[in-house]
C-alpha cells in the first residue's frame, strides 16, 4: 500500500508543481500592478525580484547539490548567460512595461499565447514529437488551441452575469479595460507578444540546458544571480538620472519584490526544470491559462467581483484543453517507459556435447554432432 500512495505521488507531482506556480504568478500580477501603480520603476522591480530570489536559493544549491552538481562547462555557460538575458531581462521587462501600457488583466490575457509558441517552438526543434495521425498528438494539438481559445473567449467575451456565488458587486477591472488608449493598447500588446516569445525561448532553451546540467537549484541560482547583474545594467542605464527610483520601503514595493523573487523566480525557475525533465516544455506552459481562471474564481470568492457567462465558457473550454494536452502527454510518458516484459534469454548459450563446448548467439548456426550419424544444421534464433 504504502508503495502504491508513493507511485501515485510521484505521478502528480509534475501536476501539483504546475498548478502551484499558476497560483503563485496570479499573487504577483495583483502585488507587480499595485507596486508599478505606485511609481515603481519596472526595471529596478526586476532586478530587486531575482536578487531575492537569488539570497534565498544560493544556499539550498550549495548544500543540497554540492555532491552531485555536474562540471561547469564554457558552452553551458554561455547557455546560462543566455536564459538570463531571455526571461529575467527581456521578458520580464517587457511584459511589465506593457502592464503599464494597458491593465494587468489584459497583460495576463495576451500572454495565454504562450503555450501556443512554445508548442509550435518544441515541434520545430523535435523536442516535442508530433504524428499527425496519431490520436494522443491530435488531442495535443487541439487542448493547445483550446486553452489559447478558451483564455481569449474569458477575455473577450462578456455575456450576462452568472450570480452563482451570491456576488453582487461591480467588476472594476472591465471599466478599466474599456478606458485604454487604442494607441497604447497596442505598444502594449506588441511588448507582451514579444516577451511571450523570449519566454517561449526561455523555456525551450532550459529543457535542453537541464539535459546537460541537470542540478535545478544550481541552474536556478546562476540564471537568477546572471540575470540581477544583466538587469542591474539595464536598469542603470535606464534610471541614470532617478536615482531615487532604487529605494525600498516597508511598502506594497518590497512585498512584490520579494514574493515574485521567491514564489516566481527561484521556486519557479526550479519546479519548471524538473517538471521538464520529466513532461517536456510544451506541458509546463500549457497550464499557463490556468492562471485566468484562478483569477476569476478568486475575484468572485474574496473580492465579491462579477461572474460572467463569458468567463464561466472560457474556464470550461480552458479544462477541456487542459484535460486532453494531459492525456496525450500521459500517453506519451506511458509510451517512453517500459510497460510490457518480455522473456529475454541469455545472450550466450552453451551446448555441451561429448566433443566439446560452442558458443551461440542470435540467429547463428549451431551445428550437433550426432556420433558418426552426419552434421545436422539448423537455424535457431534466441
């Protein structure tokens, strides 16, 4: 019993460590909004997030690695230095920059796109395996376009309010969306689009630095420490003349440094690695609209926000996709691993006769002597 309940752990771990990260980038969108609101500068934001991140998951890679952390190599680093320019710098710069163009709800609804680009990025790159004509590839495909559809129809779509929750207040953040300026909605969605694509590189680029550096917290630490020194450039250069742009106070700004540092970048950064040891890259970015819905059941919890019918189709359509990309992984898995035993004979066999011994493999000829009877030959496969 007790070895089944551990089968049964190990087999969804992959999906608790993805969900939790949903969980945990639906905090930050609230806290990063509320500290850019503030003033705070989105550059300095980033560079405050991973060295948080950073200080807190250096030591657990220097303890808990320090015997089985693989040999530094010039190409790997230079990997390294690679993710800590994609995600940390252009990505995450990106993506706050076009929050503040247009509203956290309509950053978080562009970048469902990603799980589409990431799945079309591993299919180029053959790190996700694609037949057309095979059931569990069709239904990859259409649970990535539905969660992409269903996120887009939570977006789009209004309808009537669905007062399933005995919520009656008013929804603040559709007010706010319809009051963007056209022209920075789209600088907006130019700069959310392009982090998507850092991110989708990001992540494709980790699935494969992780097969030659497999070490998640060591990996974790350099990308966060590389990325708090290519940020800090960056953020130099940007903010030369506010200086002031780089202090902290016991405010909602050091609340969102350290909770994204944390939560969305060293545990982030580390669960990602070894889901995609195990899933791929294409799995981990497929729960990415997860996030949407998370945010529309919690608003309707605890913020007594609205319910639309529009948003109620969109989660829907978005657990439906969900459902079929993870029964198509999970037979992908399945078909990875051994799951039939077959009878495996020795790959040498002895026959002894009263002459002497020979040796015998597949498919060769073993020739018995029978006593001044002849040579019999046959043919005998092991």
């Amino acid at each position: 019993m007790a070895g089944y309940k551990q089968k049964l752990f190990n087999s969804l771990k992959p999906f608790i460590g993805v969900v939790f990260l949903q969980f945990g980038y639906s905090g930050m969108d609230v806290l990063s909004k509320a500290a850019l609101n503030k003033g705070m500068s989105n550059y300095v934001f980033v560079v405050y997030r991973h060295v948080f991140a950073f200080v807190v998951m250096a030591p657990f890679a220097v303890v808990l690695e320090k015997k089985g952390r693989p040999k530094m190599t010039f190409s790997i680093f230079m990997k390294i230095i690679v993710l800590s320019l994609l995600e940390p710098v252009i990505d995450q710069n990106l993506y706050f920059l076009g929050m503040k163009y247009t509203t956290a709800t309509f950053a978080v609804s562009m970048y469902n796109v990603l799980p589409a680009i990431t799945f079309v990025m591993a299919w180029i790159l053959r790190l996700e395996k694609i037949k057309f004509k095979s059931i569990r590839s069709q239904a990859k495909v259409v649970g990535t376009l539905a969660t992409v559809a269903g996120a887009m129809v939570m977006t789009l779509i209004k309808g009537p309010i669905l007062e399933l929750f005995g919520t009656h207040g008013s929804s603040t953040h559709n007010q706010q969306n319809g009051g963007v300026n056209l022209q920075h909605a789209i600088k907006g969605s130019v700069m959310i689009t392009i982090g998507c694509f850092s991110c989708a590189c990001f992540m494709i680029l980790q699935a494969i630095t992780i097969e030659a550096y497999p070490a998640e917290l060591s990996l974790t630490a350099w990308i966060c420490l590389l990325g708090t020194v290519e940020g800090g450039i960056l953020a130099l250069i940007m903010e030369r003349k506010n200086l002031s742009a780089w202090s902290l106070k016991w405010d909602t700004k050091l609340l969102a440094a350290v909770y994204s540092g944390i939560v969305c970048s060293g545990m982030a950064y580390y669960i990602q690695g070894a889901v995609m040891k195990d899933r791929g890259p294409v799995f981990v970015t497929t729960f990415n609209p997860l996030g949407m819905v998370i945010v529309a059941i919690m608003g309707s919890f605890f913020l007594a926000e609205q319910m639309f019918l529009g948003r109620a189709v969109g989660a829907i359509v978005i657990i439906l996709g969900l459902y079929l990309v993870v029964w198509g992984k999970s037979k992908d898995y399945e078909s990875s691993s051994p799951v039939t035993k077959e009878h495996i004979l020795p790959a040498k066999q002895t026959v002894d006769e009263s002459y002497g011994k020979e040796e015998h493999s597949n498919y060769e000829v073993v020739t018995i002597s029978n006593l001044g009877a002849g040579n019999i030959a046959r043919d005998e496969q092991v």
